[in-house]
C-alpha cells in the first residue's frame, strides 16, 4: 500500500503553550510516526510575514519553533521539516492562482472578515493568505491536511482553487482533504483566566516553561471563592493529569481531599505540570546546544521539499503554457 502524501504548515508566532500542544502538536507528532504518511511540515515564515515585520524576531520564532517540533518528538528522519521561504516554488504558484482566484471569493473568508473587523488596513499578503496556503498544500500532490477546526475552511479554498486550476487548463493538482486533529475530550484548553489559551488573551502555560515559570503562572490563576473545586484550577489539572497517566479515580479522590484548599491544589498542579514538562523542557534544552543541527535539518528539509515542488510547478507551467 502506498502512503498518502501529508502537509501541515505551522506559523510561527511565538511561544507554544500547552493548549497548542495537547490540541494540535501531540496529535500531529502521532499522525507523522504512524507509518501511514508521507509526512511534510512546513515553517509557514511568509505567512507569520503579514504579523512579524522585524528581523530578530523573524530568525528567532523560526529557529525556536523548529527546535520546540524537535523536542516534542518529530523525527527528522520521518518527517521532512521545511521553512516555506526555502522553497520559492510556493510564492511562484500562489502568483498563478492569484490570477484565477477572484477577489469577492476570498473577501467571503472568515479569517478575512475576522481581520478586516479589527483593522480595515490589511496588507494584502493577509487578504491573500488562503492563496499562498492553497500553493503551500498542492505542490505536493498533498492528499491529508491535519488542522485544527479553525482552519477547515482554508483546505476547502485550496479544494476550489485546485478543481478552478484543473477545470482551466486540466487535471494537475489533487484535491486534498482536511484531518480534523483536535482532540474531542480536550477541544479548548483554558488559560488561566479561564477562556480558552491563547497567545492573544496572554493567559497561556508555556509548553516549555521553567519550575518557577511554572509556579508563578500557576499561582496567577483565576479562582473563583465559594466553591469547593477551583474551575480553572480543576480543568487544567485534568487535563495534565491524564497526560501522567493518572487515572479518573486517583485523580477524583485526589480533588476529594483537597476540597477547598485552594493553595494545596494549585500546588498539585504546579507538580503536575512539572512532571510533564520537565523531560520535554530538558530535551529541548540538549538539542539547544546545537543550533547548527536545527539548521542542517531545515537544509536537508528545503533539498527534499524544493526536489518535489519544482516537480509540480513545471507541471503546472506546462499546463498554463509558459513552458
Ligand atoms: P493561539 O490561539 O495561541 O495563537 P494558534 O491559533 O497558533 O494558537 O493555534 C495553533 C494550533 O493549536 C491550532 O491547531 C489550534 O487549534 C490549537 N490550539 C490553540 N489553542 C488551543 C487551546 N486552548 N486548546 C486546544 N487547542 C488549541
Ligand atoms: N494557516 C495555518 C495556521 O494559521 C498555517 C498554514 C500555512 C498551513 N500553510 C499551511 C496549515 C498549509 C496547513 C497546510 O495555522
């Protein structure tokens, strides 16, 4: 049986906390090992371009996101890891597109409305993104995307942008299908305000955080007096608490005993969270001492990536009669 052909882009933007980790990375580490896939990750750089518009930032997000893939367990030896800029087949394509794609059609995005709300003077890399994204999927004859909820309506743009390409000038792209990787028991993890995590409501638990990082995120908490069970406190420790392999019961009798102690809990968690975090936060800080490795991953990621996307690019040039 052959293995289908998967893509996933990821922009980095800034620190991984652990509602990205246990809704989309953890999911997608075990989607990449499975042996089902011809796996390919992609550093979306000229994506993350519209929000970082300054050099160091730039350099360090990329390096740090690729380095937080590596701790958490993504094998470059499974997985080609690229940086989308590595590959200049992608700007390329998305410029063909460009010219097939009509501009009420992409003003009907969400992701548009959502950003034209905010601010009504938005580059028009942002109004172009699906576009981009839509070049980024079909220049590997990509069949799976894993996505969280949020962008399931990116991959059916690509779906349409691939049938208007191969309806005008005949069959090159695949139509690929959207992998909803969100785990249904844990579909928002909270912060510590209680909506969901997020790196805009600056209520995250960092991925990779110190014990005292730990602590004092912890201790900043929400908590709502007069019950016996702090909400947050309870939601996010569950959550943990499963990771750790700690059953139902032992974790129930352990909120049994605590009822409450507020500090006490809040304690529970505090080690909780380290017990989870400390093996990934030491094995990121082994592979930090080789920043050379991380660049040679990228390299031999963009040889692998660049080899099949010129491949369909020439195609799709053939097609359009440029070549
Ligand atoms: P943020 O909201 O912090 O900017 P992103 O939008 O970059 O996070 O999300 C990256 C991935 O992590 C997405 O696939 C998203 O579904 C997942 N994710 C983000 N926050 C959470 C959360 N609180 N709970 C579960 N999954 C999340
Ligand atoms: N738009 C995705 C996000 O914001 C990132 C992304 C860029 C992507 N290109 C992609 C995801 C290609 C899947 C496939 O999360």
């Amino acid at each position: 049986m052959s293995k289908k052909i998967l893509l996933s882009g990821v922009k980095p933007t800034g620190r991984a906390h652990i509602g990205n980790y246990f809704g989309a990375m953890k999911q997608f580490v075990h989607l990449a090992h499975s042996g089902a896939y011809h796996c390919f990750v992609m550093i979306a750089d000229y994506h993350a371009l519209n929000f970082i518009q300054n050099k160091e930032e730039m350099q360090k997000v990329i390096y740090e996101l690729a380095l937080d893939y590596l701790a958490i367990g993504l094998d470059p030896e499974k997985v080609v890891i690229f940086k989308q800029s590595d590959v200049s087949a992608h700007t390329e394509l998305a410029w063909i597109f460009d010219t097939l794609v009509t501009m009420p059609y992409l003003m009907r995005a969400h992701a548009y409305k959502d950003a034209e709300a905010k601010n009504k003077e938005l580059s028009v890399g942002t109004f172009n993104y699906p576009v981009l994204m839509a070049a980024d999927i079909l220049l590997y004859g990509t069949q799976t995307v894993p996505v969280g909820q949020d962008q399931k309506q990116h991959v059916e743009y690509t779906r349409d942008i691939a049938q208007k390409f191969n309806n005008t000038f005949g069959e090159t792209f695949t139509l690929p299908e959207e992998l909803i990787i969100t785990d249904p028991h844990i579909a928002a993890v909270p912060g510590t305000d209680g909506r969901k995590m997020s790196k805009s409501y600056n209520n995250t638990i960092p991925l990779f955080a110190s014990r005292e990082e730990i602590e004092k995120v912890v201790m900043s908490i929400v908590t709502d007096s007069g019950s016996d069970i702090p909400a947050n406190v309870h939601a996010i420790h569950r959550i943990v608490s499963d990771e750790l392999h700690r059953s139902a019961e032992e974790f129930n009798t352990m909120y049994d005993a605590n009822k409450g102690k507020y500090q006490a809990l809040k304690k529970l968690l505090i080690d909780d969270l380290d017990a989870f975090i400390t093996p990934l936060r030491d094995r990121r800080a082994e592979l930090a001492k080789d920043p050379q490795r991380v660049v040679e991953v990228l390299k031999r990621g963009a040889e692998k990536a660049n080899e099949r996307a010129q491949a369909k690019l020439m195609q799709a040039k053939k097609a359009i009669g440029v070549l």
